[in-house]
C-alpha cells in the first residue's frame, strides 16, 4: 500500500521544521486557537460545576439525553464526563451517595470503571470486577444502549467469544440499530489487532453504513477500518488494489457525510479529524486541507494521540504540512492526487 507512516512521518518533520501559523486568508484558525476535544456549549457548565463539586448540572445534562432517548449525545456525554472524572471525581463520589440508583450516576461509575480496568496491563482480570456495574446500568434503564456498548468493550477485553460478543451486540442493537458507539466497539472486537481482520472489519463497516441513514455517524464507520488498516504497516505494504478502493470509497463516503454538517461544528469533529488523517495518508491533500478548514477549532484525541502521541501537537503538525505541500503543489509520495496507494 502507501507509504502512509513513512509518509506522515516525513509530513510531520517536514511542517515541525517550517512551522507557521495559517495566514488569515486559508480559512484555517492560527495554532493557538486550536483546542482539543473542547466541551459544547451543553457539557462545559457541567464540567465546571463538577470541578467545584457539584454534580447537579451533570446528572440534569445525562438525564435530559435519556428521557429525549438520544443515545449519541448521551454517549458522547458520557465519555467527556468520564474523562473529567479519571483525576477529579469527588462529585461523581457526592452523586452516588445522593441517588445511589440513578441511571445516571450508575452509568458513569461504570464507564469509569470500565475505563480504568483497560489502564492497566492486567486489564482482563479487572475487567472481570466490573461485570456487575455493567449490569447494574443496564438494569437501572433498560431502553439505553449506552451500558451495552460499555459491555461489548468489557467483552473484548475479557476476551469473550465470538457467541458471547454476537449476544451482547443483540441487546445493543435492539435498542438502538444504529448507535455509533456500539458499532466502533464491534469494530474493534472485529479488528486484526483483536479477533478479527481487516477483511472482518471492511465487511461489517460497510454493511452497517448501507443500512443506516445518510446523516447517521455509522457512515464514518468505513474510514475507521480504512484508518486501522493504514496504522498496521505491514498490513498496508501488503494491500492490494481491492483494499485500495475500500479504503478510498470510505473516505469519500465520510465526505458526503461531513458536507452535511457546517463548517466548525463540533458534534462531527472527531469523524473529520478521522478523515483528515486518511486523506493525508492517501496522498489526497487539497481534500485533507479542505477538511482542516472544516474542523476549525476542534482537534481531537483521535487519531492523533495514537499516530503521534501528543494530540494536540501531532493535530498542528500535520494541518501545517498539508497546507504546504497544497501550497506547493507537490504530489504526496511521488504520485498525483488520489492515485493508487503503492509500496515501497
């Protein structure tokens, strides 16, 4: 396939060493406007309010998503809420005390939990203790796929069968066909680095996004097993032209999906900064460009955490040397835009 680490390496040194803030007329926010993973207008009271101990605004916030049934939002919700949780949960401590069988509180202390349990290297066995915290958050509203998602990912990590996987994926999907959150969890069940290949995960990904709705984030779900496909070198040296054009048709797929949304909104952040990866990778520039135009001012953990290890930092490099080689019209790794991907 591409050359894709060894070209994003090159990409990344190249904009390190000709760092410069975007001009005003590229449409692109200057680096210091750039924040990652930032809170929507919804969740950044909440967090505020949980960093001087205060819960309320949070269980409201959780509670809204679930009497509404949006399961997106509230999984989302869910795991920025958590996140502030892992080094500051005193209020999630005052929570539990006060409604010690919400919904709500239940299912962010098992997130939290499950989040913990995959921290450490002995991840299987305390994955094992948090069974039944899973289970208390599926019981306490049985209509929210959200702790189901949480126990297909306790099921990968404690290595369940593909039976035990298949029935957990049932009880997810019958509550929500079409929940993202439960679809990237089968994802990585699904993936080479797991149970699965990538053949495994091309088939799924594109069956689910022929099912659902054209707005639906399920549509980003091809570019997900196109990015896992691109992060496994060896795998990508081997590709062949089949791979190629799956990994182009999802790209182009979370196009269609991305131009449904405007410019600098963050609920679809994390599937453009995904897409802003692949198209780089695949030497697709003026498009990676465009689709840095789109973020604005939300970077996000992924990709870049796992490509470059600081997120933030890797997010700026890699906008910055997109924007050059647009500006210097050079073809990516020798070859024109969107041209098929070669090995070395």
């Amino acid at each position: 396939m591409v050359c894709t680490m060894a070209f994003l390496r090159a990409l990344l040194s190249s904009a390190h060493t000709l760092r410069y803030g975007p001009g005003p007329s590229s449409g692109l926010p200057a680096d210091d406007a750039v924040m990652l993973d930032a809170p929507d207008e919804r969740l950044s009271p909440a967090l505020v309010a949980a960093a001087l101990g205060d819960y309320d605004p949070a269980a409201k916030l959780l509670a809204t998503t679930r009497d509404a049934e949006d399961w997106e939002a509230r999984d989302r919700t869910l795991a920025r809420l958590v996140a502030f949780a892992r080094s500051r949960d005193n209020w999630l401590t005052g929570w539990l005390a006060a409604a010690p069988r919400d919904p709500d509180a239940l299912l962010v202390k098992a997130a939290l939990a499950v989040h913990r349990a995959w921290q450490s290297p002995a991840h299987a066995e305390l994955l094992r203790d948090v069974g039944p915290l899973i289970t208390a958050a599926a019981e306490a509203d049985p209509r929210d796929p959200v702790p189901w998602r949480l126990a297909l990912d306790h099921a990968r990590g404690t290595h369940a069968t593909h039976t035990v996987f298949e029935s957990l994926w049932e009880q997810a999907v019958r509550r929500c066909p079409h929940h993202y959150g439960s679809h990237v969890a089968a994802l990585r069940y699904l993936s080479a680095e797991w149970y699965g290949s990538h053949r495994e995960c091309f088939d799924f990904a594109e069956r689910a996004a022929e099912d659902a709705a054209g707005d639906s984030l399920v549509q980003a779900l091809p570019v997900r097993a196109a990015f896992a496909l691109l992060r496994d070198e060896e795998a990508s040296a081997r590709a062949n032209s089949v791979q190629t054009d799956r990994v182009d048709a999802a790209a182009d797929l979370a196009i269609r999906l991305s131009a449904g949304f405007p410019a600098g909104d963050p609920w679809p952040s994390e599937v453009r900064n995904l897409l802003a990866y692949v198209l780089a990778a695949r030497g697709r520039a003026a498009e990676a460009l465009e689709q840095f135009r789109l973020i604005g001012p939300y970077a996000t953990s992924f990709p870049w955490a796992s490509v470059t290890g600081e997120a933030l930092a890797g997010f700026l490099e890699a906008r910055a040397g997109v924007r050059l080689r647009v500006a210097s019209s050079a073809p990516l790794c020798g070859r024109p835009e969107h041209g098929g991907l070669r090995g070395h």
